[in-house]
C-alpha cells in the first residue's frame, strides 16, 4: 500500500522559492504518473503539475506555467515540485497524488504561503 508524505512547505515572500518533497512507501511508486495538487481556502482541490513514470513527460497549468518544476526519482520513491516566483496566489495547501488520484492516498499536505 503506497502512502504519500509530503514536506518542504513554509512561509516565503513573494518572489521567493520552495522546495516541496513527496515520499512514498510502497514498491510500486516507479508505476504511476504523479501530480502534485494544491487546494486554497475554500476552493477545491487542483492539479497544478504532473508527471510520467518515466519522466518523459511533464505538463503545468497555466498558471504555473515556467514557474514550477516537477521531477521524481523512482529509485528514491521521491517526488519533487520546485516552485519559483511564488506569488500571494499560490498560497495553498500542496499534496502529490497518482495523476488519477486515489482517495485513500491523499496525505496531510504541506501548507505553503506567499507573504509579505
């Protein structure tokens, strides 16, 4: 049963950078197409990045388009999102889940917000 944990979340100044980690137990975590998700007060939760199990292909919405970058390492069982020119919108909760999210994969999230 894989178990996601996500880490690297913190309070940042517009402008500034993160980090965000994803780990997941399990075995079968090179299988699967990934995405990271954010969900903001009130709003749902959303897709903002994704990846291949071979990282060959990746793609971003819009609105983090040339900003965020996803990346994994299937030997690590880690996934990545390195997130640039954060600004007051993208504070959010952010969490990684299969890229066809199972309910009962959803972590805690790791609580990002953009301030000055």
């Amino acid at each position: 049963q894989v178990q996601f944990v996500e880490s690297g979340g913190g309070l940042v100044q517009p402008g500034g950078s993160l980090r965000l980690s994803c780990t997941a137990s399990g075995n079968i975590f090179r299988l699967y197409a990934l995405g990271w998700y954010r969900q903001a007060p009130g709003d749902e939760r959303k897709l903002v990045a994704s990846i291949t199990p071979s990282t060959i292909t990746v793609n971003y919405v819009d609105f983090v388009q040339d900003r965020f970058v996803i990346s994994r390492d299937n030997a690590k069982n880690t996934l990545w999102l390195q997130m640039n020119n954060l600004q007051p919108e993208d504070t959010a909760v952010y969490y990684c889940n299969n890229l066809t999210p199972r309910a009962d994969l959803w972590g805690r999230g790791t609580q990002v917000t953009v301030s000055s």
